[in-house]
C-alpha cells in the first residue's frame, strides 16, 4: 500500500493508539478496560502500521518478535499466580501493596501483572498472525 | 527441609551437568558424582535416628482441598532404598565418564542419568501419593531418554517407546488405583493410609483397587506378562542397563507393593495373585535367560527372575518373608549391578557382548574379571556370599509358609536357582576363560571402569562374612516398615545342617549339571522361549500399536478432512442432536418467552442483526460478506453496551476491526466472489445451522426461566471492592476472582496463533527458505 496520507496519519496514530493501549491497561481494574481490550488496541495500532508500510516494517517496529511475545505474556501470567504461592494464599491470590507518591497512593497487585501478561500474550498472538498473514503478499 | 533439599538437587545437578560436562570433561563428568555420593553420605546420617525408629518427614501443601501434597518420608524401606539409589548412582557416574569418554553426548547423558536419580530418589521417600506418582511417572520419561539415548538407532527408539508406553500405560492404572485408595480411606498421605490398612482391606473397592495398583506395580517391574520390555532396554547404554533395569527403577514396582503392604497385604486375593505373578516372573525369567547368548540380555532375564522372587516374597508376606526379601534386595542390587557393570566394560573392550565370541579375557583383564567372578558367585548364591544369606533367607521363608502351595513355591525357587547357577557360570566362565581370538586385541577397561564392579561384588562379599554390619539399621528397619510390625533379622552364613543348606546344595550340584550338558538345556530353553514368543505378550503390544495407528489414521482421514465447514457441521449437528436426546430423557423445562419491557431501540438492534446476518449469507462477494458479518458483530456490541458490559462490547468492537484486517488478508489469495452453493448443499446447511439457532434460542428461554440458584453476580458486585480492590467487576472477574480460567484462555489464545502461525509457514513457505 502506497498511499502517502495513509502513511503520514498512521505514524501519529499508531502513538496515539499505544498510549491509549497503556491508559486502558492502567485503568482496566476501576474503569472499562483491561488487558484484552488493551492487547487488541495496540495489536490494531501494530495492525495499521502493517497496512500502511508493510508486513517487514511493522515486525521491526515492535520491539520484541510477536511470537516471542506470546511465550513472555504467559509467564508473566504464572509468575503474578505465583506470587499468592509465595506468601501462602494459593496460586493466583491476589497480592496488594500500596505505593505513596507523595499526596496519593497507588495501590500496585499481583492482577494488575497477571493483567499485563494476559496483555502480552494477547499482542503477541494477534501480530504473529496477522504479520505471517501479511507477510506472504 | 533439608530431606527435600536433599531428594530435588538432583534434579539442580541435572540442569547443570552439561554445562560442567562441557566445562570439564571427562574430569568433569566425574566431579558430578560428587553429588551422589554426598547424598549417600547424608543419607546415612539418618540411619542412626530411623534404627531408633523415627520417620524423618517434611511437607508442604500445594492444592490442600483435594490432598495434593509435596511430603516426603524416610523410614528403613526408604533409607534402604535411598542408600543403594545414590550409591550406585555414583558409582555408575564414574563408570559412565569413562564409558561415554570423548562422546559428545556426555553431557546430556548425565543430565538424564542425574534427573533419572531425583526422581526414583523422589519416588522412595514420597509420603504423599501424589507426590509418589509424579516422580514414578519422572522416572518413566527418563528412562525413556536414556533408553533412546543412541536415537539414531531405530532398535532404541523402537526400544525405549515400548518401555515407555508400557510402563506409563501401568503408570495410569496406577493413578487410578492411587485415587481410589484416597477415596475409600480418605487419606493421601501413605503414612496415613497405611494405618487405615483394616477400612481399605474391607471395602468393596478392595479387588479393583488391587488390581490397578498391581497394574502399575508389574508394568514398572518387568513382571510377566509385563515382562518383554525389560531385554528390548537393553539397547541401552551400559551404565543405564546397570543402574535403571537392575539395581533401581525396575525395583520401583517391587517397593510400591513393599510399602502398600501394610496397607493392603494379607488378604487372599493379595496372597493369591502377588505370589502367582512373581512366582511365575521367577521361573519364566530364569527360564528365558538360559537360551540367551547377549551378555546383557542374560542378565536382563535374571534380573526379571529376581524381581519376580521378591514380589513373590511380598506376595506370601509373612515376617520371614519380608525379612528375606530385604536381603535378597539389597543383596541383588549390589551384584546385578557389578555384573551389568562388568558386561559393559567387556563389551567396551572387545566390542562384543556374545558369549558365544568372547573368552579367554582373564589374561587381559584381570580386574574386571576378579569382579565377575566375585559377582557371578553372588548370582549362584554360593558362600560366603551376602547373596548366598539371602537366598537362603527365601528358602527358609519358603519352606515356612503357612500358605497353601506353599511347596510350589519351593519347587520354583530351587528349579530357579539352578538355573540362575547356569547363568552365572555363562556370565562369568564363557568370557573370561577358555580361548578365543578376541582376547588378543583387548585390553584391561580404565580404573573407572573396572573399580566399581569390583567394588560392589567386594560388598557382597564383605557384608556376607559379616551380615551384622546390616542387620539392624537397615534390613531390620526396612523389615519393619514393610511388615507393619516388630521384626528379628538374625543373619549368619551358618545356620547349622539345615533343609534350606540341603536344598541350597542340591540346586547348585543340579545347576553345574545342567551347565555340563549345556547344548541339551538350551535346546529346552529355546523350546520355552519360543512358546512364549508365539503367545506373546510382546506378539500382543506389537499388534495392539499397528491396530491403533491404522485406527486413528482412518479415524483422522474422516473426521478431520481439512474442510472447516465439516467441522462446524459436524461439531453443530452433534450439538443438537445431544441436547434434544438430553431433552427428550428429562424433559424440556419452563420457557417463559415474556417480550413485556423491550424498548424500540432494542428491536432496531435485534434487526440490524439479522439484517446483518441475512446479508452475509445472501451476498456473493467476499467482502461485502464480511462487511455485513461486520454488521452483525457490531449489533452484538451495542446489546452489550446496553446492558453495561463495556469492556465486552468493547472487546467485541476492537475484535471486529481486526477481524475485518484479518479477512482482508486471507482473501487476498482466494478467489473474491463465492460460488453459490448447490441445492441439496444449502438445504443440508439451513437445516443445521437453523436447528443449531432454535435450541440455542430455547436453551437461552430455559436458562433465563428458570432460577436454579442465587446468581453469583450478587457475591461479585459485593465483594469486588473490599475483596479484590477494583469497581470494574468485569475486570475483577478476570484477572482476580476467576483468574484460572482467564489463564487457561490464554494459553488457547497461545496455541491458536502458534497452530496458524505453523499452518501458515507450512503452506506459504514451500518455497521460501524457513
């Protein structure tokens, strides 16, 4: 695909995506969100490179191989499980603790992991697809 | 603490040994007998607290509903067990380095051999049987590397499959016999279990249960007809031969009934098929082995006889029994061992294990050949050998028995160890002495090689002129552990002229015989090997793995054509037509299909869906085909949104985009309009995706009609900000209250796109490079 508007917007918004991908993961325990549907908007912004300059391009562009990904989301998954094993509550308690920064507190958990890893995975396998898909034009 | 510690190192050296293989060498290699021997040593610091009778123990809880635990228990069966495990482990892993010198394989050699030890290590001092049935299936995948170790050998491989589906078919059994003893006794841990020997010995379950543990116990111990796997292992390497198929993993299903004996023993059942299995093991196998010309196949049917002598030992059961079969163990696994040991330098030598070509080594190779001679005195049970105690232990508790047959079980046992004298005149006589041209080109096998053979038979010897060195820390304390109860072990070479001296004499003078007219016995032995082979349990796995790989090619070829609309056809017609069976045994529950608060805007959704879903089918362009499936797939997404589920509806509108992208790739290479499909075609598709509609749409009614319980959502709602910190319950959900679940769907997630990933690299990369 060669259109050049294309190629121009979809720079800025595959930014624009990915932060909008991080605000969804951040946000997903309180407010819609979470890590499926922030998985799906950084694989779209991914997804959008690809179109716009190619299957290669979008590949070099992440930062880790999709299908390296995809074996990483899952063990970040078992290691936040693994953290209720640790202090004796079971496999995938759920562990908090909460961080001051000055005026607030951030309350940080084992979930909130288990969410990234579930993230992950979820890029991972959508790009191994689609860029295989891609990559065979 | 420092049990368990102790019992996973193994597992910890295992990992590393290729890297200190790769390090090291040869040198290297051996550094990692090290760890065995350490674990000897701090095996034996226990031997002084379990002679006092304590049970040092250690557990720890994993999923504490179901009675999964890690514990571990050591008591004298363990400890004995234990000690002959590390300390022939190390012996074998400094006979290995030499063994497998320059080999570039060492270092995964000794990283299976080290995992092997762990696990069988982990299987003897296993209290819970959870734990016990991980490390027993631990040690069938590692026999399965070491028995395939030289892959490139078809005869390995076809070798080590079979002790793997063997064993591991056993081992199932096994699970499912473990399990029921939870059930009926309600305890997983076997200390437990063995105190609650009355209840599990009165239940019903009884027979059954005996029966699949005996499934596990056979399998594993090469008991006839489990037996035919155990000569094909022997395309092992040597150290392996030695280490797993005769002085450990074998001995697992003979310790399994030894520890469940307590629990389970005594009954008539018990007493009837434990002491025929092993009775018969004993004297097939000693049978077998005459007309055997493979060193190392001579001492696999051996070592199948002697297991079939202690399980029948377990099967009689009683005190004297059980003592004798201690010793006969302990004593077997130290000369089996030297004797495998032996064979394996000779075969390293003069490159050639027939004793048919072999002889006059003695010259050559003296060390190895004062081992054999040591070792093939202890296989005939002469004096003033341990082995020589032992047997005599089994005579004794054979002629003793209270049971009825008890004189059959004489019989075979002296009929076996005139064969086994045969044997050992084989093993030791045919290589060592007379003349040959071979020996001109060997030469004596390194110190490693021949030091610990010459070590164990040196034992056998020692501990025979001086048993009391034995008795009571570890032959008595296994004793007890097996029979449940106090136990004497009085051993001594000289027991004064007794009926078990008179029958010892008598079989040894039968077994020379037979060895004078040896042509004559061999043609009888043949005769019996060929009976078995033609009946044959070996004639039956053969036959049984052809039958099931023809079975599921034709069953893949059908249900698995390659065409999706055949899958969805068929995996929706089974649907329904399960659910109208279930329907038409039960009966079809309330439906209450009230349309009262439906507002307008619902119905505009509800048909834009089927707008949507009409047109996908009506269209015959592809992508005008996606497009209105787009349509449908973003109703969906507005019916979630209307009922608040936002990050499902948004889920389902980002998946849509994608799948928009995805279509638009596929169909990049297939053709861009549709055929429109033949009458009798569509006619079978309105009928099963229509039906496939009306009971999903009845079952929706069913579900929502009719209020089986309290919903969950109420405890969700509640506790999803006390509980787990989060208002989003959906979230919560997720990755919190139902985070299993959400595991498990990416590990599906996973294995779909590595499944299309492979498929695509499979049909696009033909003639690309990988």
């Amino acid at each position: 695909m060669t259109s050049s508007i294309l190629r121009t917007t979809s720079q800025l918004l595959v930014i624009l995506f990915l932060l909008f991908s991080a605000f969804l993961l951040w946000r997903g325990h309180n407010e819609p969100g979470g890590g499926f549907a922030a998985g799906l908007v950084a694989a779209g912004a991914f997804s959008l490179y690809a179109v716009a300059f190619g299957a290669d391009a979008a590949r070099k562009t992440m930062p880790v191989d999709p299908a390296l990904l995809i074996p990483l989301g899952l063990l970040v998954a078992l290691v936040a499980g693994l953290a209720g094993l640790v202090t004796g509550d079971g496999f995938l308690a759920g562990q908090w603790f909460t961080l001051s920064l000055g005026r607030d507190e951030v309350k940080l958990g084992s979930p909130l992991l288990f969410d990234v890893g579930v993230f992950l995975t979820v890029i991972g396998a959508v790009m191994t697809i689609i860029i295989t898909l891609a990559a065979e034009e | 603490m420092t049990l368990a510690v102790m019992v996973l190192s193994g597992f910890v050296a295992a990992a590393v040994s290729p890297l200190i293989v790769r390090m090291g060498g040869r040198a290297g290699a051996r550094v990692l007998a090290l760890l065995p021997i350490g674990l000897f040593l701090y095996f034996a610091t226990l031997g002084p607290d379990i002679r006092d009778g304590e049970v040092i123990g250690a557990g720890w809880d994993w999923a504490p509903d179901i009675g999964v635990r890690l514990s571990f228990a050591v008591d004298g069966l363990a400890l004995a067990f234990l000690l002959l495990i590390s300390g022939i482990g190390a012996l074998v892993v400094v006979y290995a380095a030499d063994y497998l010198k320059g080999d570039p394989r060492l270092g995964r050699f000794m990283l299976a051999l080290l995992a092997f030890m762990a696990s069988m290590l982990g299987v003897v001092s296993a209290d819970n049987i959870f734990t016990l049935f991980v490390f027993w299936e631990l040690t069938s995948v590692t026999s399965y590397v070491l028995i395939g170790f030289d892959h490139e050998r078809e005869a390995s491989r076809k070798a080590a499959l079979q002790a793997l589906l063997v064993t591991g078919g056993g081992g199932l059994a096994l699970l499912a016999g473990l399990v029921l003893i939870a059930q009926v006794t309600g305890e997983t841990e076997l200390s437990a279990i063995n105190a609650a020997g009355d209840a599990l010995r009165g239940d019903d379950l009884y027979l059954p249960i005996l029966l699949l543990v005996l499934a596990g116990a056979l399998t594993k111990s090469a008991q006839f007809p489990f037996h035919f796997w155990l000569p094909s292992a022997m395309e092992a390497p040597t150290p392996v031969s030695a280490y797993l198929h005769s002085a450990t993993m074998v001995k697992a299903g003979v310790y399994l009934l030894a520890r469940l004996h307590p629990a389970m023993g005594g009954t008539t059942e018990w007493h009837v098929l434990v002491t025929t299995f092993g009775a018969v093991t004993m004297v097939v196998g000693a049978l077998l082995a005459l007309s055997q010309f493979d060193l190392k196949r001579i001492l696999a049917y051996s070592t199948m006889s002697v297991l079939g002598l202690l399980v029948m030992l377990i099967g009689v059961g009683e005190p004297l029994a059980i003592k004798a079969m201690v010793t006969f163990l302990v004593a077997h696994a130290l000369y089996k061992a030297a004797l495998f040991l032996v064979a394996g330098a000779v075969d390293h030598e003069a490159h050639s294990r027939d004793i048919r070509e072999l002889g006059g080594l003695a010259r050559v190779m003296p060390y190895t050949a004062a081992a054999a001679i040591l070792g093939a005195a202890s296989l005939a049970g002469l004096p003033p050998f341990f082995a020589f105690i032992a047997k005599e232990a089994v005579i004794e508790a054979t002629l003793e028995t209270g049971l009825a047959g008890g004189w059959l079980l004489v019989g075979g046992l002296a009929a076996t160890s005139a064969f086994l004298v045969f044997v050992a005149w084989t093993v030791c006589l045919a290589p060592f002495f007379g003349q040959r041209d071979r020996a001109r080109d060997a030469h004596e096998a390194p110190p490693g090689m021949w030091g610990p053979p010459v070590l164990l038979a040196s034992l056998g010897l020692a501990v025979g002129m001086a048993p009391v060195l034995v008795e009571d820390w570890l032959l008595r304390t296994a004793g007890e552990a097996v029979l449940g109860a106090p136990l004497k072990v009085n051993l001594a070479l000289w027991h004064g002229l007794n009926a078990p001296l008179a029958i010892s004499v008598v079989s040894i003078a039968a077994g020379i015989g037979l060895f004078a007219v040896r042509d004559r016995t061999r043609q009888v032995a043949d005769a019996v090997s060929a009976l078995v082979g033609r009946a044959g349990p070996a004639r039956l796995y053969d036959g049984g793995l052809l039958a099931l790989n023809v079975t599921a090619g034709a069953q893949t070829r059908l249900l698995q054509n390659g065409y999706l609309r055949f899958y969805l056809i068929v995996v929706l017609a089974s649907f329904v037509g399960l659910v109208v069976l279930s329907a038409s045994v039960v009966g079809v529950p309330e439906m209450d299909p009230s349309l009262r608060g439906t507002a307008f805007y619902e119905w505009v959704i509800v048909a834009l869906v089927v707008a949507g879903a009409l047109l996908a089918v009506l269209f015959s362009s592809r992508l005008a085909a996606v497009a209105a499936l787009g349509l449908v797939g973003f109703g969906i997404a507005a019916v979630f949104a209307l009922y608040g589920a936002l990050d499902v509806a948004m889920t389902q509108i980002l998946v849509e985009a994608l799948t928009v992208i995805l279509f638009v790739l596929v169909f990049y290479h297939l053709k861009s309009t549709l055929r429109p499909p033949a009458r009798a075609q569509l006619m079978r598709d309105i009928v099963v995706a229509g039906s496939f509609g009306l009971v999903m749409t009845s079952l929706v009614l069913a579900a929502t009609s009719n209020q089986v319980a309290e919903p969950i959502s109420g405890f969700f709602s509640d506790e999803s900000v006390p509980a787990a910190f989060g208002r989003n319950v959906v979230n919560v959900i997720l990755v919190d209250f139902r985070a299993l679940d959400t595991l498990g769907e990416i590990v599906v997630l996973a294995v779909a796109a590595l499944g299309s990933y492979a498929m695509l690299r499979l049909q696009f990369g033909k003639d690309d490079e990988p």
